[in-house]
C-alpha cells in the first residue's frame, strides 16, 4: 500500500526566546480569563441578591447563568498551575532541591527512535432516526528502536537560585519548572542516529496508510513540575485544602497572589549530551565541557561535582573510532551539535550559567547525501558495518514480511 501521509516529528532541542515569551503571554490571558470568570460569578450573584432584598423579587435566572460560568472557572482553576504545583507538594515534602538537581545531573538518559504505522477507520452511528460517522485512529504497526550510546555526560552548569538576600527568609517554597535537552556531542553519533530513522523509515513506511516517525529522549523519573521546600518553616494555610476551598468560593485568584508572595518561580534545564563512538569522560572532554559542569548554587552554598559521578561509560557498547573518511562525510551535520555559551554580566542570577542552545536549524538541502544513504540501506552488495546499527528492536507486533534490508 502506498503511503499517503509521511510525517516526520522532530524533537524539540531547544527553547527559543519568542516561545518562553509566548508562553508567558498565555498564562497572563489565563489568569485574566479566571478573574474575568470570577467577576462575572459574584456579578450576577450580587445581582441576584439586590432584586431579592430591595426589589422583593426572586430572579433565578441570574443563579442558573452562572451554573456554566461557575463549572468552567472550577474546571480552569484545577487545571490552573497553581493547583498543579500545591499537589506536587504532597508528593515531595521529604526532596531537597540540592538531593533532586543532583540526582538528575547524574541520571543517565534515554534515547530511542520510534515509528507507527496507521490508518483511520470509519464507523455509522445511529442515532435513532439519524446517524453519523465517527473516524478514529487505528495504529497496526509500531516499533522502538533504542540508540545504545557509549557514553554520556551532563553539561546542565550552574543553578543559581533566583532571589536577593533580603527576600530569601519570605520565601518557603520554589516552583521550580524543569526541560531537558539531550543531544548528540558529535558528527558521528548524530549520523548514526540518522541511519536507524532511515532503516525505519524504508522498512515500515509502506506497511499502512500513515507513517511517523519521531525521536524519544528522556530521562528516568524525571516531572515537568515540582513544588520544594526551601524553609523548615510551613507557612500558614499553604495547603492544598486551602486552595480548593478558595476554588469553592471563587476566590482562587486572590489565593493564588498569596501563594505567589511565599514561593520563587524559576526554570532550569537538564542538558545532556552522547556519544556513540567516543569517550565523554576522557580528558580531551573533561577540559572541553568543564565551564559547563553541572554546579548549584544557593546563597553563600555553592556546590560541585566531580566529573566522575555526572559522566558515564557504557562499555559493553563500545564502538571502533570513526576513520577520517567518515568524520569528513559527517561534516554536514555540523549545524546540529549545539554550541553553548556562558552568560556574563553583572546579572547575579544569569552570570555563569548557559545560554539557550545557538545551533542552526538542520534544513534538509543535501538530497544528494540522502539518497546516496537511502541507496547505500537498500544495497545488500554494499557492506555498511554493522555497529552502526546495532540496536535492539522491540516491536508491538511482528511482521512476517519484515525482514532487515541492512547487512
């Protein structure tokens, strides 16, 4: 079958200034929308209670206009980031922000290429005298290629805590929001990982109607959102009971300003980088990525790490070292290995710590080199070494068809 719709889903290396701009931009219309909600609520319950004890008249429409606006609020409000935050309180009230970062830093990541193969599937419901279609997606085929790297290392560099000496004793709690960025640390490995898209990509493209294809990298245990404690200290009605009976009574808004005066806002990425062929804790790489080690610092506390505990080897998937001919044919995706920079200034909170990634978009103008692959993983005459692909395939389903076109 001939496949009509061929996606392919990058993933996301990065966080551009425009998107974390943009992101602020929609929680500010989110918060107004709430308030904008609220205001309506009491307006009309305001309304309803003036006719009732002036004008002796009981408008029940004003109540019953309010019961969508009251469930909507309710709804936004548990949604809300805030709630989000104050249930992950529960959950890590034993957790430091020094043991959490630290574990992170020297957590190993994982990176796997997946693919699925579907169709859509139509089906007539009746509705009595009426009837419609309704389509879903029906997935027949998928398949998870994992990328066994040799080694790995974190360059996620310095934390600084975001707040002023004269403000640290009013703040108990941090919200802190963590992203991951995990990429290749050279030419060779970027190449290899392409090879395994492409040796997806030619076997399962045709197998159903639809095919994508993305790249999965992640790192175990690992939330979006946590919610730490930064005092001994509790302070008074920080509890999530507190903000679900301001929710009641639609008074969340003004919860949230309270909660927001106890904690500090701040983001931080996890940076990691892998190899599939070279040795990221050898000394070449110590010197190379050492302004980049990971290190936290809070107040007077400033905390580092010996190279050893945030970089790891993975020996039994050691590789020969590229020869120059294929370091010379991998130069095309120079573009891709991002290059990080330090901050410098008199910003206490910014000095020292990483800029946002500064690579060029890999756009795809060398047809000529991705042919040459597509022809070089169809071509069984052409010996392509076999620890390029020497991954292990986990499939939800087996094909009796499917059989590996490399070597």
């Amino acid at each position: 079958m001939e496949n009509e719709n061929y996606t392919t889903t990058p993933i996301i290396q990065s966080e551009k200034q425009p998107q974390k701009n943009k992101k602020r931009s929609e929680s500010c219309r989110y918060c107004f929308f709430c308030w904008l909600l609220s205001i309506f609520i009491w307006g009309f319950i305001i309304l309803f209670l003036y006719y009732l004890l002036f004008e002796k008249k009981k408008r029940y429409e004003y109540l019953f206009i309010n019961i969508p606006a009251y469930i909507i609020y309710f709804i936004l409000e548990l949604c809300s980031e805030s709630n989000k935050y104050l249930c992950r309180k529960r959950k890590n009230k034993e957790i430091k922000l020094n043991e959490l970062l630290e574990s992170l830093f020297k957590a190993q990541p994982n990176v796997s290429v997946y693919c699925e193969c579907s169709h859509t599937e139509s089906e007539y419901v009746s509705d009595g005298d009426e009837g419609h279609y309704e389509t879903s997606t029906v997935v027949s085929y998928s398949e998870n290629v994992p990328i066994k790297y040799y080694s790995c290392r974190d360059v996620s560099g310095l934390f600084v805590l975001n707040v002023n000496e004269k403000n640290i004793n009013k703040k108990a709690y941090i919200k802190l929001e963590l992203n991951t960025e995990i990429n290749f640390a050279d030419t060779v490995s970027y190449k290899e990982n392409e090879f395994v898209k492409m040796d997806l990509t030619i076997r399962n493209k045709n197998k159903d109607k639809n095919f994508s294809i993305k790249e999965l990298r992640s790192i175990n245990g690992m939330r979006k959102h946590y919610f730490l404690r930064l005092q001994d200290k509790e302070p008074k009605c920080f509890h999530y009971m507190w903000f679900l009976l301001f929710t009641i009574l639609t008074f969340a808004e003004f919860y949230k300003i309270y909660n927001n005066s106890i904690c500090i806002y701040q983001n931080f990425t996890i940076r990691k980088f892998v190899s599939t062929r070279y040795d990221l804790s050898s000394e070449e790489y110590t010197e190379k990525y050492e302004k980049f080690n990971p290190q936290i610092k809070i107040m007077d506390q400033h905390i580092s790490y010996d190279p050893s505990t945030f970089t790891h080897v993975i020996s039994k998937n050691k590789k020969p070292m590229p020869t120059e001919a294929e370091i010379l044919e991998c130069k095309i995706f120079e573009p891709k290995i991002p290059k990080y920079e330090i901050y410098s200034g008199s910003d206490i909170h910014r000095a020292g710590t990483i800029k946002d990634i500064s690579y060029q978009d890999y756009k795809v103008n060398n047809t000529q080199y991705n042919n040459n692959l597509e022809k070089q993983t169809r071509n069984d005459n052409i010996n392509i070494p076999l620890n390029i692909l020497n991954n292990d395939i986990s499939k939800e389903q087996n094909n009796n068809d499917d059989k590996k076109l490399l070597p």
